[in-house]
C-alpha cells in the first residue's frame, strides 16, 4: 500500500508539510529485488485539486536522481541544489522512479553533476522505447502495476555494480545518520579519503560536492527541529548543526527556506 503523509514524514524535505497534508498524497513501494541496488524506490505524489486555487509545493530535495512520468510531462529530474518546486491543479498523479546515490552514473554514461539543476527527457536516455513509456506507464490505474512496468522495462538495462557508485552511496548515507558531522575534512578523515578525491567522486556520482550534501541534510535536520516547535535556543541548534553563530544559520534557513527560522515556526502551529 501507498503511505500517506503525515506528521512525521518530513524525510522528503517537504517545507510546510502541514499544508500539504490537506493538498496531495505521497507514497513509496520498493522496486524488484534485482533492481534494489540501483533503484532505492517507486513513488507516487496524486491531487484532485478541482475547483481549488493551484497550489505552489516547495521541497528541499536530498541528493539523488529521480524519473518522473506525469500526462504530458515525463523527465528526468538532475540533484535539485535550490528548492525544488511542483505547481499542482487540477487532478493528476506522478509517478517517480528514485535512483540510489550514485547508481544514476552507470544509467547516463557521464558524470551525473552534468545534469545537476537540469531536466532531461525520458527519451533523450532511453530512446523510442522511453518516448513509448509514458503512456504506458500512465494507463495503469494502480501504483503497483506501475511499478511491475517499470521493473519490466529497467531490469534488462541495470548496470554492473559500481564499486564507487556504492562508496558514493556509503558517505553520503553518514553524512545523513551523523548529525555531528558538519565539515568536509572531517569527513574525508572518516572514510579515509583525500578531501580531492571526495570531491571528485561527489561530482561524478552524486552531482555536488560533499560540502553541499553536509549543509542541504543539516537543513533538513533543522526543518525536522522546528517542525516540533521553537527550540530553547536558536543559538543552540545553530551549534548543532555546525555554524559558527546563530546569525549564519538564520541567514542560510532564510535563502534555503524562504523564510527565517521562527516565521516558518509560527506559520507551522497558525495552521495545525
């Protein structure tokens, strides 16, 4: 079964979720066993907003690839360095394909920071048989005889495993579980990396640099803090999160968020 939004479900880095809650669904089911080492889900976003206003859904993306198939509409979506952003109206469903960290470089044969803030569409990878896919995909009404589609049509063409693809995957999954871990030196120190050779994995395998990754899973740590309400200390949770003073942390919330720490707070609770 699909998973509905809830409360706790801010991994996807959904800003406002409490609004969103009332505006769309979102779902996950996990992909054949043969295709789990490069596949790390299928998803699925459906809203009937018929006779609303559309509604503008901002979401501050984790590191990865996704393909996504939509009437009219299917791409593949490079890492989203800003906020990614979906206007929804009417009444549609999205259905999406989420690549692991780093298996998307075997997929597009080039380092996968060239399509990093960047569309491209099912067919410019896949050819006449991604330009097919479409529809194929979006006459199927239940999410899981999209996802046998897709597992039909992606097995035959899952890459060899990639050691470095799968190192890529490994650091990127500590920088996420290791709230402590705030600078790229110490990083490299822990996976026994220069910080040169970090940093060129991270640009072929996951499309910015591991500094980049640090900050954007930190801010995600602070969305999930403040989802819970004002912390004791705004200077505290800058600290935690490895800024040198609270105004830094405010000004980077701000630009990533679109508004300061305690705005985005009172807007949480005004509508809960």
């Amino acid at each position: 079964m699909a998973l509905v939004l809830n409360k706790r479900d801010n991994e996807p880095g959904i800003l406002y979720a409490n609004t969103a809650r009332e505006k769309f669904q979102y779902g996950t089911r996990p992909p054949a066993p043969e295709l789990a080492p490069f596949i790390e889900n299928y998803w699925t976003v459906s809203w009937d907003l018929r006779g609303e206003r559309p509604f503008t859904q901002r979401v501050l993306t984790r590191p990865g690839v996704n393909m996504t198939f939509k009437h009219g509409r299917s791409r593949i979506a490079g890492l989203t360095t800003g906020q990614f952003t979906e206007v929804l109206e009417g009444r549609h469903r999205v259905f999406g394909i989420r690549f692991r960290t780093g298996s998307f470089r075997s997929f597009l044969g080039a380092p996968v920071a060239e399509i990093t803030d960047r569309f491209l569409g099912v067919h410019n990878l896949f050819g006449e048989q991604g330009q097919a896919l479409e529809d194929t995909v979006l006459r199927v009404s239940e999410e899981e005889g999209m996802a046998a589609i897709m597992d039909q049509f992606l097995e035959p063409l899952a890459p060899r495993r990639d050691r470095n693809a799968e190192l890529a995957e490994e650091i990127v999954a500590e920088i996420a579980g290791n709230r402590g871990l705030v600078r790229v030196r110490d990083l490299a120190a822990d996976v026994g990396l220069g910080p040169r050779r970090l940093q060129r994995l991270f640009q072929e395998y996951v499309g910015a640099g591991p500094k980049w990754v640090i900050r954007r899973y930190r801010m995600q740590e602070a969305l999930a803090r403040t989802a819970l309400g004002v912390p004791e200390s705004w200077g505290q949770l800058a600290a935690d999160l490895g800024y040198a003073d609270q105004a830094h942390f405010i000004r980077d919330f701000t630009a990533n968020v679109g508004a300061p720490p305690s705005r985005y707070v009172r807007s949480l609770t005004a509508n809960t």
